[in-house]
C-alpha cells in the first residue's frame, strides 16, 4: 500500500505532495514573494542538467520546472512552492507552521530525480507546456507528463492547481493546507476501516471464523503496517477482539485533534455479522458503541 496521506496532493496535478514521515526542513525566510520566486529560478545549477535533450534558456518555463524540482530536492520548500499557483496557501505561513508540513513535502523530495530530464517545451503568449520524464503514480518509473505554466510578470508559474482548486487556495489562503489535510485523512480513516473489515473477512474464512489483531493481518499481508501508527496516516487505530475472537470493534481518532483530523469513527458488527461505521465530531475521542 502506498503512504495513506499520497491522495492528500490529488488537487495537485504536477506532483504528489503529503506523505507524512519525519525530516528536517531548509524554509526560506517569507520575504517579498515574487523576489523570492525569483531567486528560486535564478539559484539552480547555472550548467544545463544532465538529461535535458532542449536547450534550456535563462528565464524559460523550462528552467522554472528545472527551478521547482531542484528547490524541492534540496529541502526548500517555501522557494520551491512559490513557483506554483500554490504560492497563496503557503506565502502566510510562518517557519514554524511550514516546519508542521515538512513531512509532507519530504516525502515528495525523495523521489525527485537527481536530473530531471526535460523533453520539451511549448510557448503561446502567456501559456506553456514543458513536457518532463517525472516519477510515475507508482513513485518508482520514470513516465513523460506535460507541465502547464502561466506568465506571471516576468515569472513562469507552474500550475499544480487546477482552476477551481486555484479558487479555493486564493479564498482560504494559508488554511489551505490544514483544511485539505483534515479532509483527506478522514476519508482515508474511512477506507482504511473498510480495509480492516475486508482483512478480518479474509482471515476468518481461513481461521475457523475467528478475527485476528492488527498484527497478525500486517504478518499476512492483509493490512498495511500505516495501521499501527499515525505519523503517516494521522488516525490512531485500535481493534477490540471478542474473548472468543468471533467478534470486533475498530476506532479511527485524530491523532492531533483540528490539525490531523476532526472526525471520530466507530465501526461495529450488528447481530448478523455486518460492519456498520459511524462517525462523528466529538473533540476527537474514540465513539462509544
């Protein structure tokens, strides 16, 4: 299974962004936005990357893209993100409110390509399109995709967001982030109950009809070890078995309440066996039955 938290970027359309695990950041200090947008694209490598089968020209949408993936190799996130339509959901964060999404964006960073391998690009007015070799939705091969950018002044801005995403980031700035976090856990906490219960199906068809802990099913490969921690899921999971392990009950609570998550959920057996989920906001504590 991949990170719980990848479908946290499924607005972006460039690159997976959340996929919490621990780092240490480089932040740039917030100055004045387009100045340091501009450093961004003036600080790369100054020689043309290994790889690039085009020329690519000082102030091209091509080096923005060169820009962008080289700052978010190198761990400068705010740099990197202000070369995206991103730049207003993160412009207002302090060092320390981005230090809270560092984990989200290393995990991108470590599947950036040394090179990036730019292919292509496309000009038309205030338009383009780099096509670049970037890591697949498996994180492993190399695929070309196509990189949309806008002029913006006398900047290329990637687009990462599409135009009603865009809407919403220029509408909720800085808590952007946090809302889109919240929501992608929760229905993550979802589908990962409804892993629990197919796992423990699973299992009791092999095992006389008895259910099984947590750990027995990660041994087997029916669930992802992300069940036994928050760090990349951002729930706390526990399963109760029955004495004679022909029943259960599961609970997801936010592991950081308002930051991680909102929504508590329970889910529970009726009399005939069938899972039933409920969920609810309770100042994060597990459900009662």
């Amino acid at each position: 299974m991949k990170n719980q938290s990848a479908c946290f970027s499924c607005c972006l359309a460039i690159i997976v962004i959340f996929a919490f695990s621990g780092c240490s950041v480089e932040a740039s200090k917030a100055g004045n936005p387009e100045q340091v947008a501009k450093q961004a694209v003036d600080s790369p490598r100054q020689a043309a990357p290994r790889g690039a089968t085009i020329e690519i020209k000082r102030g091209s949408p091509s080096e923005t893209v060169r820009a962008f993936y080289a700052k978010l190799r190198e761990g400068k996130f705010r740099e990197a993100i202000f070369l995206t339509n991103l730049r207003p959901a993160i412009e207002g964060l302090t060092d320390g409110e981005l230090k809270e999404f560092a984990v989200d964006f290393e995990a991108v960073a470590r599947n950036v390509p040394v090179e990036i391998e730019i292919n292509g690009e496309i000009i038309t007015g205030d338009a383009a399109t780099v096509t670049a070799r970037l890591p697949g939705e498996d994180d492993e091969k190399l695929e070309l995709q196509q990189i949309r950018l806008r002029r913006e002044g006398e900047l290329w801005i990637i687009l990462s967001a599409d135009d009603e995403t865009e809407k919403r980031i220029k509408k909720e700035g800085r808590d952007y982030f946090l809302s889109l976090r919240i929501e992608t856990h929760e229905a993550e906490a979802k589908s990962m109950l409804d892993r629990i219960v197919k796992a423990q199906m699973v299992f009791s068809l092999q095992n006389r009809g008895e259910f099984a802990e947590f750990a027995k099913l990660i041994e087997q490969g029916l669930l992802p070890s992300d069940v036994t921690t928050s760090e990349s899921t951002g729930y706390n999971y526990k399963l109760n078995l029955a004495g004679d392990r022909k029943s259960y009950s599961a609970s997801a609570t936010p592991a950081v309440y308002g930051k991680s998550g909102k929504t508590s959920f329970r889910l529970d057996l009726d009399k005939e066996g069938k899972p039933k989920v409920k969920s609810e906001d309770n100042g994060g504590k597990i459900l009662a039955k």
